[in-house]
C-alpha cells in the first residue's frame, strides 16, 4: 500500500508516505484522466459523497468541503472591512471562490488555477461551487499562482488553497513566494493558507515558520479538524502586515449569522483552532 | 476491504462499515490472539507508535493517546473538587487511569474491565501506562461494567471508557445504564463517556441525546479531533446530576498548568470543545 494507486477500480489508496493511511470504497467512477500536470479523478461513493482526488490523494469531497473551505474564506475576509479584494491562489474546484462569493463585503474575487482540466472537471462534476463564476464579481486565470501575484496589487486577502506545498507546490511556501504575497497585499492585508497536517508533518512547519515570521509582522497556525484529511489535524497558517490582526473578536455570532449556510464555525470554535494546544506551541516556541 | 481484517500481517484495515476507512502498516506484530471476549492485537508500526487493536479496530497508540485519553479524565476531574472518588468503567489499556491518577485530588479510582486479557496485555506492552496500578488509590476489578456500577456508590466521576459503543457495548448507551450510573453518583457528580464519531455516526447520538437529557440535568456532546479514529471528528459527551456543571471557567491555566505533561489542551481549546458548531448543533436541537 505504498503510494496512492487505485485497486482495480474500486478502492483508492490515500497512502500519505507513513505506516497509516486512508481509503475509499468507488461506487461510481466518473471521470479519471491525466492533465498535463496531474491524474484528476472524480467518484462517487455511498457514504462519503462525490470526491475529487489529484494523483490519487484526496482533495475534497462534497460531504466535507465545508469543514475546510469554511476556515479558508470567512476566517480572513472577517478581518476586513468593506471593499474587499481577494486573490485565490488554486482553488480550481470553485470552493473557496463560493464561499468568499457569500459575502456582500467582497467587491472583487480572482482565481488563478495552474491546471485548466481541473477547472473544466469542476464546471462538469461540482457545478454547485463552480456556478459561483457568473458572479460579475469572479475572474479566472489559468496561470502559475507565483507568476500571478507578480501581476496584481492592492490586495485585502490572498488565500492559498493548493495540493500539499510539502509535495506538489514547494513553490508556494518559499521566501520568494511569501515576499511577492507581501508586496501584493495592501498595508493591513491578510493570508490564509493551507500548510500540513500536524501530527505527521512537522517537518513542514519547520521550514514555514521560521520564514514567515521574519516576513510578516503577524503569524499563527490555524488548527482545524478536517475529516478524510490524514490526521484530520489538519493546519492552515494565517499571516497579517499587520500586528493587530487577527482580531478574533470579529469573529462573533453577528458575523457568523449573515454567513448563509454555515456548518463549522462557531466564535468559540474559532478561539479554539487559534489557540496552540502544547504538543504545538512548545514545538512552534522551538522555531522562533 | 470490508469489514475489519488483517492481510498477509502485514496491513490491518479498520473498514468502519462506510466507504471510507483506515489502514496500518506493521512492522513488528507482538500479540494477536483471541481472548473469551475479542481479537487482541498489538503491533509497532515506523511512524505511528505502539497500536492496540481490538477485533481489528483501532484502539489506541502511544502517538496519539493523549488526544483521547485528555479530554476524557481531566475535563470531568475539573468539575469537582478535593477528595474525588473515580471509577472508570472499561479502559483495559490504563491510558485514562493514568491521567486520573495525576492529579492530587483523586483520593480513590476504581476501574471496572470486563477483559482480563487487555489487562494481561496492556501490563506487558503498555506498562508505561500500566505502572499506574501501583498507586495506593487505585483498585482494578474484573466485571462487567453495567454490573459493576450498581455495587458502588457516592461517586464524583464516571468514566467510561468502552469499545464502539454502538456496536459491541451497547448496554452502555442504554436508559438502565444511564439510570444505574445517575444512581451511583453523588448529587452534583459527573460522567464522561465515548460516544461516536459526530461525521458517520449522528444514528448513534439520535438515540443516545434523548435518553441522557430525559434524566440528566446537564448534559454537553464534547467534540474533539482524535487521530486515527475514523474521520477525526470523535464526540464524548458530558453528563452532569447538576445543573452548574460543566463550569468551564475551572479549566483555566492555572488547573491545566497542574497537569504533568499535558499536549492537547488550552481554556480556549476546550471552551471549543463544548461549542458545538451548526452542522451538529441543529442536529442536536431537533433531537431534544
């Protein structure tokens, strides 16, 4: 069970690189192909609903989505006021563009996505997120996400949903990547970003942090619990040019009431997955 | 892979009985072998510690056992004061006995395992946690727990510490359980108990919330994120013979800084806990 394979078409193996991994059981195969950068493969399962997987490691599911894509958008866009510009790096499942898209106070959502067959796989298999695109709000750019930022200025929010940047998108947690994310944003701007897991992945951290914290007057890791995700101790980083954010007291139960639909968030909840528990905060004072 | 198993001994798959699941790699298998009551099966593996399996199912392992074992004795110890009298109904391991045991005001825990073989075994391959047995204060008793709690009485704490309750101990989800546990606790006494999975298993708690809010003044799910546990989101729940409880405020710094060795807990953390968030607190309004 080394490596992420499919077995003869009805499980895959989510294999992780270490002695425990996950599966999934495919009731219907829908779509299994090669881009030019990836296997994307769409299916659907009896329990667990419709799941995207790149090169065979899970991605995201329709059962889940929320539990993830919740903490990436209204986690950051809270800490803005009106007006907001938001750059998302990846995303090409249209998920976190629908949640940013929810909130009035958002005036401008770009995407830029690497692989234009995930976009197009989106559109076919996740037409509820990828319907967020009519939104005159939403522009798409297939693009490398670290040429991209180059481009854009004046941002409020950069949110970074891509594969594992331990793996797949190294780039993506490189100091040339955090300085182009800086001079992109406005002078109180935001980051969110998905990292690792943190009970295997430690290891990432340990580059991230350091860099980060050299860059950006503001830095914390964001533990949130994500099922089918390894651990399901899944670790996002958020990251602020300024020193006061992240101003939690924004998160309260107003802000969370105009968010329609809302699954995982509760102003306590939130207080929760900014608060190191020991095993990591002895290990991020370690690194700093 | 359905249904629990372990191939050429070399991967254990737990199967959850969904399409999803989880598997293990093996390095060194040092006990399979079945007791009166169930497959018993400890093993190393490279990445994630020693792991107890029982029919195959993931107990525990030395990775993540403070995950588990945390929330479930020093969130209920929290609640009462000096001179507390514990009894832990199952947890053969002695994982929870041993954090109960850490803390000064415990002046008596028993513990109730209807297995003698994950006695016998956890004294062999788990003897860091076992060594708690030597503490005057502590008295173990073979029995079946639902028994066993109508022959003690004056309890501060219940602790029950079974395997899946909805499927090999469901004596332990029922009315007459509950009933003799409400007995056998002092008038503001407290019980903490597994439950399920919040993700796969909302049948599990739509039978449970009924029944404990019928006779229990107080009553709490505790959601919290345990590794390796099938998709990570793992509920306790949290009964209480009063209404003050729980009082969250007790678990501050300064009773969590009294702790030996703590990794998984904040105020903050488990004010979190306690907040269910929309997905399973609108599940749980329409229950009650």
């Amino acid at each position: 069970m080394k490596g992420n394979h499919m077995i003869d078409g009805h499980f895959i193996v989510d294999a992780t690189g270490k002695s425990y991994g996950n599966f999934f059981i495919v009731k219907d195969m829908l779509y299994d192909k090669k881009s030019d950068y990836q296997q994307i493969t769409v299916f659907d399962t009896e329990e667990v609903g419709r799941i995207l997987m790149l090169d065979y490691a899970f991605n995201v599911s329709t059962l889940m989505e929320a539990f993830y894509h919740e903490p990436m958008a209204h986690v950051p866009l809270a800490m803005c006021d009106g007006n907001i510009k938001v750059c998302i790096i990846g995303g090409g499942d249209f998920g976190v563009a629908m949640h940013v898209l929810k909130h009035g106070t958002v005036s401008e959502c770009l995407m830029c996505e690497l692989d234009p067959a995930v976009i197009e796989v989106s559109r076919t298999y996740f037409s509820q997120w990828s319907a967020c695109e009519k939104d005159s709000r939403f522009s798409l750019f297939i693009d490398d996400g670290s040429q991209f930022i180059e481009t854009v200025d004046n941002l409020d929010v950069i949110i970074i949903d891509s594969t594992d940047p331990s793996i797949h998108a190294k780039e993506l947690i490189s100091e040339s990547f955090y300085k182009k994310c800086y001079r992109a944003l406005k002078k109180d701007g935001v980051v969110m970003q998905i990292i690792a897991d943190t009970i295997f992945y430690k290891d990432v951290w340990a580059g991230v942090i350091p860099t980060v914290s050299s860059l950006f007057p503001s830095w914390a890791p964001v533990l949130v619990p994500v099922p089918f995700y390894v651990t399901g101790c899944w670790g996002l980083l958020f990251l602020s040019k300024s020193h006061n954010k992240p101003d939690l007291s924004k998160i309260d139960s107003a802000y969370l009431s105009r968010i329609p639909g809302l699954k995982t968030m509760t102003p306590d909840i939130v207080r929760g997955w900014f608060s190191l528990p020991p095993y990591m905060n002895d290990y991020v004072e370690m690194l700093t």
